[in-house]
C-alpha cells in the first residue's frame, strides 16, 4: 500500500511563495485561508545572517493528533496516508487546531471573499469551504485520485523544492532524499510520524 | 499591525499573525473555554462533595442546593460551549471518538451526569411539602440510587478532570502538555465548590460546614497553588515555549489574569481570607462567604490564564 | 458550485488553454483551466522558459482579471483639474465617441508634428506590434517607465558594448563562482525568472559559490554562501579594489583574451584617446615581437603589448591596460573599506577566489566545440545601476568578467539572444563589437558611432550618447526641453499598461509634467495615480483576454534567451476568456486608429520586414487583418505552415531549432573587441560638453572618462548629519511593477510576511535610537518629504540602511484590499537633472533620511 508524502528540501526554497498561492488557487480557499503557507526564520547577527524560507503544510502524520482529538470524528485516514475532514461532520470545536503541531488547520468562523460579500468568478466556481468548520491541505487528492497528479504546491515550485511520492517504496525518489540527505521530520518528538520530511 | 480584516473570521495561530517561525499564541480557545471548564469543574466537585460527603449546602423544594447548583452550573457551561462552537447545531456528534478524544469523553459523561444526576435528584422534589415522587426505584439510596450516585459521580470526576485533560493533551502547546493541568482543575474545582459551601451558609440557604471541614479548604488552596507552580517551573526547564508561555504569564500580555485573577483571588486572597477569618470569629463566616466567591473568580481566572497563555512552539 | 463537488452533468466544458503570462515581464508559458467559461487554475507549461513554473504572482493572475473593479467602460474626464487625488469627474462614454476623440487629437498632433505624440508602455508583449505603429505614426517617442529610470540603464549599454546584444545572461549551468551586486536573479526576481530559478538550485547544489553585495540581505542573499553587506553606491569602489588585486598582486587575468578580445593593447596618448594610423585613422597597438607600432588588426594579437611606454613620433603611448594598472592602485581593498565598509581582507579574499575559480586557460567541450571555459562570473542589476554613477558602478563590474575571460564563454556572462543562426556580433569602428545587422528586439542606438547634437526626443536621449535610452530624462524634458534646444512640445501623450506617476520619479513633479501636456489617453485595466490624470480612459483587456498578433521569438527576446544545445521556443498570448465590460486590447484600439488616421498600410509595410513575413503570409497593405489572420501568417513564417493560429491554440508555444553552443558562447568564433579602455567616454563627453557649453547649460561630464572611477553619491555627501540612514528599495518575488497591489491574494502574503509593508532597520541600529521592533517611525528625506510607518528590526540590513521594497503606498488604486498599504519609495527621491547618471540616465536611488519614533507599538506616543 502506498503511503503518500512529500520532502522539502529547504536548501531549494527561495522564499517565492508560488506554492502558497497555487494551493490556495486549486483549493478555493476563503479570504485569510492559507494551507500552505511559508515561514521565515532568520538566524545570526549581523552580517553573518541567514533568512530560512520554511515551506508548510498538513503533514498527513501516520498518528495524527487531529485525527485523535476531533470528538465527531469528523477527520479520518484513508489507507494511503492522507488525512481529511470532513466539513458536514465537524462541528467546530477547534480540539484540531489546539492538537496539531504544525499550524496545519483553520478555523473558519465565516468563510468570504477576497473582495468582501460579492465573490469573483473564480471563487463562485472553487470556493467550497462551509462557515463554522476546520479544514486543511489535502494533498489535493482531488488531483491524485482523478489523474495521479501531483498536488498544486508541488508543480508550481520554481526550484523543485518540493517532491512528492510513496514513502513505502525504498526506491522512490522522497525515500531516496530522505535517506541520502538525511531528511528529518518535523517535532519528530512528539511522534506524530508525519509524512512530510525536509531536507538542509 | 495586520490582519484585522479577517481577525475573527478566521483562526489559526500560525497564519493569522507574521509569517515567522516563532512562538505562537494560540488564538481558538478563550473566555467561553475558561468559562466552560469553570462550571464543569465546580458543578462535578459541587455533586461529589454531595454524594461522598453530604455537602448538601441547604435545600430547596426538597433538593440539595448542591444538586440544583450542579446541574445548573454544568447545564450552563454546556451551552456556552455549544455556543462557542462553529455549527452549534452539530454539537450532539461530539460522543463519537471516546477512544481517542477527552472531548468525546467528557461529553459522554456530560450526558451520563445530566441524565443520571437529573433523575436521582427528582424523587426528592418536594412541591407544597408534598414528596409526591419518593417511591421511584432509584431514589436516595435505593440500591439503584446507589448505582446512580456512583456513575454520576465517577462521571463527575471525569468532568472535572477531562478539560484539563484535552489541554494536556496537546503536544503543540508546551504549557497545556502538562499533568498539572488536569491536577489543577481538580484542586480548583474541589475548593471552588467547598468555598461555596459556606458562601450558602452565610446567605442563609444551607448550615455553617462542620469545622472539620476549614482545615481541607485551606488544603485544598494550598494544593491549587502548589500545582500552579509546579507547574510554572515545569514549564519554564522543560521546553523554550514554555519558558516563553511562562513569561507571558508573569510578565507578559496575561499578567493581570495570571497574577492577579489566577495567584491573587485564586489563592493568596481566599488563604488571607481564611487567616483572617481565623483571627476574626465575629465575621469569620462573612469572610469565608467571600473566600468562596473570590475562589470562584479565581478558579476562572486560573483556567482563562492557561488557555490564554498556552503557545505553540515553533516546530521547524 | 465547486468544481471539485460539481456533478458530471454540470460540467458543460473544462478544457486547459495556453498561453503566456503577463504578471511580470518573463512571459511564462501557461496553461488556463477553464470550467464553464471562468477560469479556475493556472500552471506552467513544461516548455523553455519556465518549464512547468509559475510563480505566485502567475498563479494570482485570476484574481487581478476577476477583480470587480476593473475599468470596463471608456471615461471622458470632465473636470479639467488636474492632480493625484483629484477626482477627474469620470463620464461614461461609448467606443464609437471615444475613438472619434483620439482621432481628432492624435489626428491634429501628427498633421502638425508626429513627434508630439509619446507613448509610454510596459507591455513588454506588445512591443514587437506596437513599435510598426510608432514607427508609421512617425513618433520617436515611446518610452518604458520605471524600468528607465532604475533598472536597464546600467545594463543595456554594457551588454551591447561587450556582447552585441540587449541584456546579458550568467552560464550557472558552468560556473563554479557567481557573485552577485545588488540584484535577485535566479531566486524568483528579474528576467528569466522561472527557468534561472531552477538553473541557480541546481548549480548551488552542484556547489557553485554564490556570493551577494547587496546593502539588504534579500532572498538571494539568504541563500546565499555568502552575504557581503555594503554600503550603498560604493560597489564601484569594491570592484576596482577586486580589480587591483587580479590585476597588480596576483597577476590573475586573461592576459590572451585582453590581447584578442579587448582594447587593452591599443595604445593611448597623453590626450587618453587613441593613438591612431595618421593613414587610415585606425587605432594602433606595439607590436612587441617586431617592436613597432601598427593597427590592431595586422598584429599577431599575441604579440600586441598590454603593458610599457612608447615612444611614438614624438607623444608618449600606452596601451589601455597600462593605464588601467596605473590606475586600480588608487583603489587598493585598504583604501576602498571605509568607503564601502568591507573589510579589506573580505575584498582580497573574493577577489582571489574570483580570480581562481575562473581557472583562466582551461577549456572545455560542448556540442563538439572546444570553447574556454571560465567558470567565475560577476553580474548586477538594479541595485547598482540606479546611482547617479551608476554606469561606472555596473562597468566595474562588468569589467570583472572582462579581466578574467569570462565573456561570451561557458561559464561566464553571456549575451542575451544577441547571436542566432544569421546574425551575431561583428566589428564596427576601430575593431570594437557591434551588433551585426539581422533580426533583433532592439537597436542600439548609439554604439561607438553617436554624435550628440539637438535633441530630436522627447527623452533628449541626443545628449546621452552612450546610454541606450533617456526615459528618466523624458519628463524632465517636457517640463525643461526647450533650454536643451528640443523645439517642440508634446501634445498627446497614450499611456498603457504603465503607471509612471506611481513608479517613476516624484510624483510631484511627474504630475506637472502631465499637466504640460494638452491631452493624455490612458489604457489600463486598473484606476491608479496615472488614469487620474488622463483625458481619455479606455478599459484594457487582461493578458489573460487577448491575442497578441505576433509570434514572439527567442533569439531576440531580451527575456528569455535560449538555452545552449537545447531547441528554442516561440509563443504568444492567447485569449482564454471574453473581455470583461467594453475592455478592449490597447493594441487593436492603436491599429484602429491607425486606420482612421490613414497610416494602416505603412504599419503592415513595415510589419512586412519587422516581423520576417514571408511570401504568401506577407501582409498586403491594401487589405485589413484581423489579429488571428496577423498571428496565423507571423506564425507560419516563423515556425512553418504547419504552426499557425491553430496550432498555436492548441499548443502555445512551438519548438524550433536547437541552440547551438557556438550560437550561446559565440567569443572565439569572432574578433570584435570589448572596451576595457573605455576610451570612446572621451569622445562622448567632449561632444557632450560642447553642446552644453553652446546652451550654457552646466552638466556633469565628470563620468565620460576612460578609467572607472567611484565618486559618492550626492546623498553621501549629504551635510547635515542628521540624516544618517540610506533608504534602499528591493525587489519581491511576490510583487511587481505597480498593478499587483490590486490583487488580494499577493498583498495578503505581503502583509503576512511582516517585510514588506513595513520599513526594515537593523536591529543594533535601531537600539541605539531607542526604536523597538514594531513601533512607528516617520521618515524624513532632506527635502522635507515625510513619511510613517511601521518598523521591522531585523539583522539582515547593513546598520545604515533602511529598506522599502517595491511600488507600494499608493495612493489611488481600484480599491481592493490593502491596495494602497506600504511607504512610496518613490516620493522619497529627488527627481532632478542633477540626480541623474548623466551617462546611463538613470536616477539616483540613493536618499538618506532621519528618523524619529512616532508612537510605541503598545500605542503610546513617543
């Protein structure tokens, strides 16, 4: 059985945010909904400095705490790996939020627009999110499923810094970076087991 | 600095604020957490304190005050949490993962408490004098009363425990990780509802606790503060964040809530209180009336700090 | 509905159309999702240049064409006020009316003088099918905007000089060693954006050594091996100081590429011109083996000597390179550290592992050609070019590749579509490189044959000889024009898809220029500081609503040069959706007035020849076009019969022939030479100078000299102390130009990101003043211009400097969300004939201003 993930290598990112609006793009997310955001850190003093571009998303962790917490069981995994929610089923507590380590899920008290209440042509036609739920990155397995398509984020990026394929085989390219760059995993303490590793 | 437009529509503590990879405040859980977690755990203790050790805190229409008061105060903090919830109509879902989530739990033995509790209670319902409904099999401490009492109350020891226990649950968040947390809401919960015993006794509803009973109260805050630290200094040595949350607590944006609300009228003004109460015969049951309902505020305040000042620690 | 939950049977059509993006200058091939009429994603196209990528702004572009507040209908102004923040009284208008206005005012403007008319764009897209229309127009004035003002100038005349062609482009693939002047390139910024993205990962990783100047630690910087903070506008000192050491300590240089390649041999008298052949006027170099003099191109050039005196008839000679030895010690890294604030030891150090990585001699195979290889390259932009010396600044630099043979060779910085199969450099006068004669985006104008005399532009690009264009100076010559000797005024100015009063130079004064001029048409999709000043508003079509009728060709697109041994590509822009409202592609408007006005056929005369129709795709001037039948003919001219309108909708794009690597790295297939002895600056300023003396005009010649030189900027040399802080604008990958501040999804990450909306200080700086992070600060230039905003503190800055990026602080936009948020770096900068690099026409960048705290970021006052 496939188990989906994905490796960043941070010494690739740029910091060019195209994979934070792609994903946004192909998902129809609401205004102030971002699934996968990048992160700056900046390290040193002055002039050894170095600014870090730290691409995220939901790491679709192999014990997800989420999965866990949510009481309605509204978050599930399926057999390859990736972890959804459900909107009809939640009922937003945010236990989610309060659960996951990686900032992965929102809570959107009142899904809109961009540009306020009238919604643009593009967001009439992608914007699914329901108001009052938590929702997050779903390796768009839309993508996967319909086409064994690689997720938006993934695509777009201009320095390959994002690749995405099946853990569970030895040979694939994420296992092969992973071991031969040394990939770690994100608060590997916790032991969530995520599916997302980065590279440094 | 940014973000107001969707402040409020739209929660999550990493994207709501700068883009950097630094502590985070959370920003999903507030005052009508604080609030919930509040009621529960006084409501449970208030039932306990009945059952275990004839609490009753007075009567009225033949029911404990203790009784009217738990069922009430945990009927409340229900709602508002229902309230809170982003679909509040979906909130009868929430009994589906007991396996895993303490929410799940707690609202299990929220339902448990409400139906047993509410059913034991109503055979001592009193109207014009008349006891018309003593004869039901599970009244007082029929065999089945008994087993009433009992799953009430082990459901009652879960409501008082289970909010500090989806805190402690989360890994994220260095300060809620923690037993102390549950340990808190306990000894809180339990000198909440002990304080009001004799906040009933001073308006006249229910008799002046047995003085046994002063020396457990004084434990009971002793407890709650020996927690709160403990837990403090855990958070400080164990994890960045945690020091981080610490600071925020004493020094930070939660100051007054921490050391005001949470240290002072949580416990160093209800054990001053009590000290002075002991020097003070005259007015000692007014100042332990005040103890309780300065207790209650306190117990609040301990709860909303923690929340408030629970942080995520950067995880990259 | 979400087209992820639509039913099957809802789903009237879901088809992927290509085409080319248009959210910055690159033009990315793309691929549009279109469900049932609306656009719901955009992806790359796996074809040169962006190979499958898009960046974020490519992918933000639906939501710039579907914001709700584009201009849609055409808008005559009725209040003849005008200025920023004025409300121009829009009322609405139909085409037919408003194209009967333009008729008239364009009409009357070109029977009295064509020259009146200017026109000013950014639409790099549509240059190829608007420069027909200026040209049968009769029009010598059409002007880019910002991109003249800060950008280019430092860059273009350089390319040309040393590679014949517009821009020049870095070889990562084979570079061991890049160092970068305050520029982005390769992380998502400039030209080639997409593919050099990769191409720079993928060579950081290999292990090529990047190193970046540049006085903010921006993303190229941070991912950088190694950031060298410093000060602004003293890059020229840091490179002649580079320069000394390769040339006076370590004797590290191409000693065989100066002899072939360059000027340096050709001897010089005491005047600093060349000494010449009294017969033929050719330059002459010593002959070292027979110990004579003679022209440069009968000696061996091996032979020709690079250094010693010679006596010639009388006058004293040197060889360019002499003096340039001569020279550097005046620039040792000792003399240039507190003029820049790096350390000496920091300047050797990368000077030496420059000088080494080049590995000057070694060659190396590509595509069965053994070509040098020289795997150093050092390359600028615009941080270095927009400095009232900036010139010198980025020939420094360029000069760098020069010593060590890093010119037109693997490795090293190459030109920029400058050679194709029929066309490449050749020698012009006195041996020097020019760009031969075929098919090119772009006339030098100059070369080494100017002769400054009265000004014919608007732009009085006349008296800038050695740059390639004057745009900075176009304003300032509407306003001052006559005193330079221009004899006419403009009378029409067309503005699209530009926004110069936000992206140029003052506001202020950009705004009395406007106001010289009697009639102003603005084309634009969005409402901004520009339309507010137009007569006439016509409403532009997205990118995404258009078809450029013009097949765009890589050999000459300045933005996209073709990659070595792989096959080229041609592409357009294709409509994916109808027009929104009455929008209407700024370039079918101008070929309608051109039909009214009587001058059609001559556009398709020189459309003809422009655009390489051939035979039965010629277009016949006595007919009319639509644009698809002008796309379907350009395109099966260039690409085949087989790849026209058709094709092209399918595909978007067309491979061609491969590039080979004799075509990428042309240096040793030709003998045109480069000047490292920048002896024809003389010339030009002596021609410069005698024109100005005869107008009594006083103006800065103090740049045409033959050696590089650093002098401070004239905000370095600012008096009063007071104003201690330089205030340095960078570029984003997320924002460009000044329409994306339209587009929510970019200005929300911008507002996230916590850098760009804010103004960046060094922390320890900002420790001395007392200024936390996150409080407001107001600015203050010298002039007296203020601002506020908040502060970031942040190590990544030099300790003098502040940063505010992009075109940001608007001040009339269409109205989405934070549109106007940010500081206008622009306002901040004088706009002055004495600001301007006199040589490249750029404007100085370079302001400092002082600081004070406004209010805590707890709210209280300061």
């Amino acid at each position: 059985m496939k188990r989906w993930g994905m490796v960043i290598d941070l010494a690739r990112c740029v910091g060019c945010y195209a994979c934070t609006v792609a994903c946004k793009e192909e998902n129809g997310t609401a205004a102030g909904v971002w699934w996968a955001p990048v992160y700056e850190k900046e390290v040193g003093t002055y002039p050894t400095v170095k600014r870090m571009f730290l691409p995220t998303l939901c790491c679709h962790c192999k014990d997800a705490p989420c999965l866990k917490a949510c009481p309605t069981g509204a978050i599930t995994k399926r057999e390859d790996g990736i972890v959804l929610i459900d909107e009809d089923t939640c009922c937003g507590t945010r236990a989610c939020v309060a659960a996951c380590p990686y900032g992965a899920i929102t809570f959107v008290e009142r899904a809109q627009g961009e540009f306020g209440k009238e919604l643009t042509p593009h967001e009439k036609a992608t914007m699914k999110m329901k108001s009052g739920v938590a929702q997050k990155c779903t390796f768009n397995v839309h993508r996967i499923d319909e086409a064994n398509y690689e997720p938006a984020c993934v695509q777009t990026c201009p320095t390959k810094c994002r690749i995405f394929g099946d853990l569970n085989d030895p040979e694939s390219e994420v296992s092969t970076l992973i071991r031969n760059r040394n990939g770690q995993q994100p608060r590997a303490e916790l032991g969530t087991d995520p599916s997302v590793w980065y590279l440094r | 600095m940014h973000h107001e437009a969707f402040a409020g529509s739209v929660r999550n503590p990493f994207t709501s604020g700068r883009w950097i990879m630094e502590p985070k405040p959370q920003n999903i859980w507030g005052k009508s957490h604080a609030t919930w977690f509040t009621c529960m755990g006084v409501g449970a203790a208030l039932f306990l304190n009945r059952v275990l050790f004839d609490l009753e805190l007075g009567k009225v229409l033949g029911i404990t005050v203790a009784e009217w008061l738990s069922l009430v105060v945990i009927g409340v903090g229900g709602l508002i949490l229902i309230a809170d919830l982003g679909k509040p109509l979906h909130f009868w879902k929430a009994y589906r993962n007991p396996l895993t989530s303490w929410i799940s739990v707690g609202f299990i033995a929220d339902i448990v408490f409400c139906v047993l509790a509410g059913l034991w209670a109503i055979p001592s319902l009193e109207l014009g004098g008349v006891n018309a409904l003593g004869w039901l099999p599970w009244a007082g401490n029929k065999p089945l009363g008994l087993l009433f009492q009992f799953l009430a109350g082990t459901a009652c020891l879960i409501i008082i425990m289970y909010p500090g226990l989806v805190l402690a649950s989360s890994g994220s968040i260095p300060l809620w990780n923690s037993a102390l947390v549950p340990l808190q809401y306990l000894a809180f919960g339990f000198n909440s509802a002990l304080g009001l015993a004799y906040l009933s006794a001073r308006v006249g509803v229910g008799p002046i606790p047995s003085p046994v009973w002063l020396p457990v109260l004084v434990f009971l805050y002793g407890i709650g503060l020996l927690f709160l630290l403990l837990h403090l200094l855990e958070s400080w040595y164990r994890h960045e964040t945690g020091r981080f949350s610490v600071l925020r607590l004493i020094h930070g944006d939660v100051r007054n809530q921490f050391v005001f609300g949470a240290l002072g009228l949580g416990v160093i003004v209800p054990l001053a209180l009590i000290i002075a109460s002991a020097f003070n015969s005259s007015s000692s049951l007014t100042l332990l009336a005040i103890t309780g309902l300065v207790g209650v505020a306190g117990n609040w305040f301990s709860k909303l700090a923690i929340i408030r000042a629970g942080t995520y620690a950067p995880f990259l | 509905m979400a087209i992820q939950s639509m039913r099957r049977e809802e789903v009237v059509e879901d088809v992927w159309l290509p085409t080319t993006c248009d959210m910055c200058f690159n033009r990315c091939n793309i691929r549009v999702r279109r469900v049932n009429g609306v656009v719901v994603k955009i992806e790359g196209l796996d074809a040169p240049p962006n190979n499958g990528k898009t960046c974020a702004k490519g992918n933000a572009a639906v939501m710039s064409l579907y914001n709700p507040n584009r201009v849609t209908t055409p808008l005559v102004r009725t209040n003849p006020k005008k200025g920023i923040g004025v409300d121009p009284g829009w009322r609405e208008i139909s085409w037919e009316k408003a194209m009967e206005l333009m008729t008239e005012k364009v009409g009357a403007a070109r029977a009295k003088d064509p020259r009146t008319i200017a026109l000013a764009t950014f639409d790099t897209t549509s240059q190829q099918s608007l420069r027909p229309w200026m040209a049968a127009l009769g029009s010598p004035n059409q002007t880019t905007i910002s991109a003249g003002f800060f950008c280019g100038n430092g860059v273009h005349p350089i390319a040309f000089a040393m590679t014949g062609a517009f821009d020049v482009h870095y070889d990562i693939e084979r570079c061991n060693f890049f160092l970068m002047f305050g520029t982005s390139w390769g992380f998502v910024n400039q030209r080639e954006a997409m593919g050099v993205a990769q191409e720079m990962a993928d060579a950081r990783m290999r292990g090529m050594k990047l190193v970046v100047v540049d006085p903010i630690c921006t993303n190229s910087a941070s991912q950088a091996d190694e950031w060298i903070p410093i000060r602004p506008g003293t890059d020229t000192a840091f490179c002649l100081a580079m320069q000394h050491v390769l040339v006076n300590e370590l004797g590290l240089y191409d000693a065989e590429f100066l002899r072939r390649y360059t000027n340096a041999p050709y001897l010089t008298g005491p005047d600093g011109h060349y000494v010449r052949d009294p017969r033929e006027g050719k330059p002459l170099v010593w002959d070292a083996r027979n110990s004579r003099a003679a022209a440069f191109d009968v000696v061996e050039p091996l032979d020709c000597a690079l250094e010693g005196t010679f006596q010639l008839e009388g006058i004293q000679a040197k060889p360019g390179f002499q003096l340039i030895k001569e020279h550097l010690p005046k620039w040792t890294p000792e003399k240039v550290a507190d003029i820049t604030t790096v350390r000496a030891a920091t300047i050797r150090r990368l000077a030496t592992e420059f000088g080494e990585a080049a590995s000057i001699g070694s060659k190396i195979i590509l595509d069965g050609y053994e070509l040098p290889h020289r795997p150093a390259a050092a390359s600028w932009y615009r941080g270095t070019s927009a400095h009232k010396h900036g010139l010198h600044s980025c020939m420094s630099i360029a000069h760098l590749n020069v010593l060590v043979g890093a010119i037109d060779v693997p490795g090293g910085m190459c030109h920029s579509g400058g050679t194709g199969p029929t066309w490449g450099p050749v020698e012009g006068p006195d041996g020097l490189l020019v760009q031969g004669p075929g098919p090119r985006s772009r006339k030098a104008p100059h070369s080494y044959d100017f002769q400054v005399r009265k000004p014919e532009t608007l732009e009085l690009v006349e008296l800038f000889p050695l740059a390639i264009y004057a745009r900075a100076m176009l304003w300032l010559g509407v306003l001052y024009g006559e005193k330079f000797g221009l004899d006419y005024k403009p009378e029409v100015l067309i503005v699209c898809r530009s926004n110069p009063l936000a992206t140029s130079g003052d506001p202020e004064i950009m705004g009395e220029a406007f106001r010289q001029i009697p009639f102003i048409i603005s084309m634009s999709v969005f409402q901004d500081e520009t339309t507010q000043f137009a007569d006439l508003l016509l409403p532009d079509t997205h990118a995404l609503e258009r078809l450029v009728p013009l097949v765009s060709k890589p050999y000459v697109d300045g933005n996209s040069p073709p990659q070595a041994c792989q096959p080229v590509t041609y592409r357009t822009q294709l409509p994916v959706v109808k027009a929104q409202g009455q929008a209407r592609y700024w370039i079918e408007v101008l070929y309608e007035l051109a039909d009214r006005l009587g001058f059609r056929q001559d556009i398709y005369s020189i459309l003809n020849t422009d655009a390489n129709l051939k035979g039965p795709h010629r277009l016949d001037p006595e007919r009319k076009y639509t644009f698809e039948e002008i796309f379907d003919r350009s395109a099966k001219s260039s690409c085949g019969d087989e790849h026209g309108l058709e094709y092209f909708k399918r595909v978007g794009y067309c491979r061609g022939a491969k590039y080979s690597a004799r075509e990428a790295f042309p240096r040793v297939f030709h003998k045109a030479r480069v000047p490292l002895y920048l002896e024809h600056f003389l010339t030009a300023g002596e021609q410069v100078r005698s024109y100005m003396d005869s107008r009594g005009i006083d103006w800065d010649t103090s740049d045409y000299v033959p050696l590089i030189h650093w002098q401070p900027c004239p905000a370095a040399s600012q008096a009063n102390k007071e104003y201690d802080l330089y205030v340095v604008n960078q570029k984003l990958p997320i924002l460009t130009f000044s329409f994306t501040a339209e587009n929510p999804w970019l200005t929300e990450i911008a507002d996230h990101s916590g850098k760009v909306y804010t103004v960046a200080m060094n922390s320890a700086t900002a420790q001395r003043k007392g200024i936390n992070d996150t409080d407001m600060i107001e600015l203050e230039t010298p002039s007296g211009y203020r601002v506020q905003a908040v502060v970031r503190l942040t190590q990544g800055i030099h300790p003098e400097c502040l940063s505010v990026p992009g075109i940001l602080g608007r001040r009339v936009t269409s109205g989405a969300p934070r549109s106007k948020k940010g500081v206008h770096y622009n306002s901040l900068l004088r706009y002055d004939v004495d600001r301007l690099d006199t040589v490249s026409c750029a404007l100085d960048a370079c302001v400092k201003v002082k600081v004070r705290k406004v209010k805590s970021a707890n709210g209280r006052r300061a």
